[in-house]
C-alpha cells in the first residue's frame, strides 16, 4: 500500500484490500 492509503487505512496490516 502506498503512504495516503497507508494513513487513510490504518486498519489494513498487511494490504487485503487495496483496492481503494
């Protein structure tokens, strides 16, 4: 995941869902 998608989905502990 990239560093906006990162502090946007905190939640997301190793990118299951990048699709956002």
């Amino acid at each position: 995941s990239n560093s906006l998608v990162m502090i946007l989905n905190a939640t997301d502990a190793d990118e299951p869902n990048h699709l956002n």
